[in-house]
C-alpha cells in the first residue's frame, strides 16, 4: 500500500542520513614503528641535502620553477635553464 512505501522511503531516509560509525584505527606494531622512523630519518636526511642545494638558489628567470645548483650555476629542474654561468 500507499503507507507501506512512505513507511519504507522514511526508513531508508533515516539510514542514509544517519551519522557513520567512526572508524577503529589499527594497532601499530613495533617493526612498523622502526620503518616509520627509518622512513623519517631517510625524508629529513633528503630534505636536509636539498636545502643545501636550493638555500639560495634563484627562480628560473623562463618558467619561474626553483632552480639548483649545478657546479658554479644553476640549473633549472624544469626546463633546463642554466643561469649564473660566467
């Protein structure tokens, strides 16, 4: 009948607005600690040689992307640019 379908179309109208359980985050073990902190130690080690790299590098005066030392100049990872070479 005519209520049955409202009745049933209300029903599915609470369900879909009802908030969604939270979700129950999984336990970490220890060798997946060590990995995480290798990972970490990798990235900060790579980020700290860029640094030294791109501390004052220049922007690349064709596309503007961040240039990086190469030698006595710098070279433009993106299009290849080379500025500062005397």
């Amino acid at each position: 009948t005519m209520e049955d379908e409202i009745d049933l179309q209300t029903q599915a109208a609470a369900f879909v607005d009802s908030p969604a359980p939270a979700p129950i985050p999984a336990p970490v073990s220890e060798p997946a600690m060590a990995m995480a902190t290798a990972a970490d130690a990798t990235t900060a080690a790579a980020q700290a040689a860029l640094s030294d790299m791109m501390g004052d590098a220049p922007l690349c005066d064709t596309c503007g992307h961040i240039t990086v030392r190469n030698g006595s100049c710098y070279k433009c990872l993106n299009c290849g640019n080379s500025l500062g070479c005397s």
